[in-house]
C-alpha cells in the first residue's frame, strides 16, 4: 500500500503515458492490475486526493484530449471525436463535455 499521493502520481503517470482513458471500457480493475493494487485503493484514492468519482477522473483526461483533437482537426465529426476520446457514444461525450466544460464541444470550438 502506498501513500495516497504517492498512489496518485502513479495514476496520473499511468493515464499520461499509456492513455487508458482513449479505451471506452476502461474499468477500475484495469488501472488497479497495471498499478498492483487493489481498486478500491485506487477508487479511495482518487476520492480523497481529487474529489472525484473515477469516472469523473477519466472523463476529465478524455475531455481534455477531445478539446485537443477539436484544436487540432476542426474540421472531423464531433461523433468521431468523441469516440476517438474514450467515450462509448456521443451522447455520453456531449453529456459529459458540457457538464465539464459548460459548453457544447460546438460551442467550446467556435470559442477556440
């Protein structure tokens, strides 16, 4: 067991350098095997660390790499980028997007 945020930084390293959350299914099991502990570490972890629900954590990472496959290629489908992102649908990446952001991902790339 490690020092919460000790635990912490791995995550995040884990997230930036392997991607996990461009895997829609992406499960708490699966962050917890690559790090060898047990997800409800993990789970408690980022609860108390950040605040947040694991899948507010990983919505927050997919989130950020929409906004910056919009940045990069403003001219690809929303549906697409979205499920380039991690999210399973477009429901979900325009439900979540907005819940983060405030806006639509329209309405955040016509801002950029």
């Amino acid at each position: 067991s490690y020092p919460a945020n000790q635990l912490m930084q791995r995550i995040e390293t884990l997230m930036e350098e392997q991607r996990l959350y461009l895997s829609s299914d992406l499960k708490m099991g699966d962050v917890a095997s690559q790090l060898g502990v047990h997800q409800n570490e993990v789970s408690a972890c980022i609860n108390s660390c950040k605040g947040y629900s694991f899948s507010q954590f990983i919505n927050g990472y997919r989130v950020t790499y929409a906004q910056q496959l919009l940045r990069d290629y403003p001219e690809k489908k929303m549906a697409q980028v979205g499920l380039e992102s991690g999210f399973a649908n477009d429901t979900t990446f325009y439900r979540v997007f907005k819940a983060i952001t405030g806006l639509t991902p329209s309405e955040w790339l016509s801002k950029q």
